[in-house]
C-alpha cells in the first residue's frame, strides 16, 4: 500500500466539460493556481503518453516533478503516473456529475523515493498532502464558477 493514499474532493458549480479543460491545460495551470507551475513537454495539448513537468511551491519550499498522462477520458478522466522526483506512483483526476454541479476529486497513491522523503512522507504525507490539494481545489472552484 502506498504511503500517502487519498482522494481529496469538491463540488464545483460549473459543468465537468470546463472544469476538464482547465484542468487539462497544464501549461495555463498558474493562472489560475498561483503557487503551482507545469508545463507540458513538446506540446500545447495532453495525450496518452506525453509527460508534464511540474513544480509546485517557491523557493526554498518548493518539489518539482514529471507525471505522465497515462489515459484520457474527456470531460471524466485524466491518469497520471509519476515518473521523475521525489515521488513515485500515480494521481487521477476524476470529475462526476451530479445534482448540484460536478464532483473534482484528485486520487492519489505515492511512495516516497530516498530515505528522507520516505520519512517525510510517513510523518506528515497524507495531512500535507490533503492541505496542499484543498487549496488547489478551492482554487479550482473559484476559477471554474467565475468562468461558468
């Protein structure tokens, strides 16, 4: 079982199509994420196999990393594994309908890679983990219901 595994979630008032978008253009992700930077490599657009660089934070607190999206499922779905940094295994964006607007959830299952992160991981992951994407998903919220 990985050392950080939980899905962290929102409802947010627009449809799941716009939030996917958004969510899907990586290299746009600062606007409306201030404290988060990607960049998709050699292209404008994900696709099954093309990896994102990452880095989230500023200096001195800052972790950069490479997923790669593994499966697309428009307006539902983006699998991503982690390929390169301090992490190892995979995140997806899962984005469901529902009565009241649509459900974002980011599911992630990761180990740490080297002593100090795997230590780090065990003594604060999941907490700092749910921290971190509560305000990248309140983030969303805002960005996504201004644009609907």
């Amino acid at each position: 079982m990985p050392a950080i595994s939980v899905i962290d979630d929102i409802i947010i008032k627009a449809p799941p199509q716009l939030i996917f978008d958004v969510i899907a253009d990586y290299n746009n992700f600062n606007s409306w994420c201030l404290d988060y930077h990607c960049e998709i490599q050699g292209s404008d657009t994900i696709y099954e196999g093309v990896q994102v660089f990452h880095c989230l934070g500023k200096p001195p607190f800052k972790t950069e990393f490479v997923r790669e999206i593994k499966y697309l499922e428009a307006p539902k779905r983006i699998d991503e594994a982690y390929v390169s940094g301090p992490l190892v295994g995979t995140g997806s964006w899962i984005l469901t309908e529902e009565e009241v607007g649509t459900r974002v959830a980011y599911d992630c299952n990761v180990d740490g890679i080297g002593i100090f992160m795997k230590l780090a991981i065990k003594l604060f992951g999941t907490s700092s983990h749910s921290k971190i994407y509560k305000n990248i998903l309140n983030s969303l919220k805002s960005y996504c219901e201004e644009k609907n």
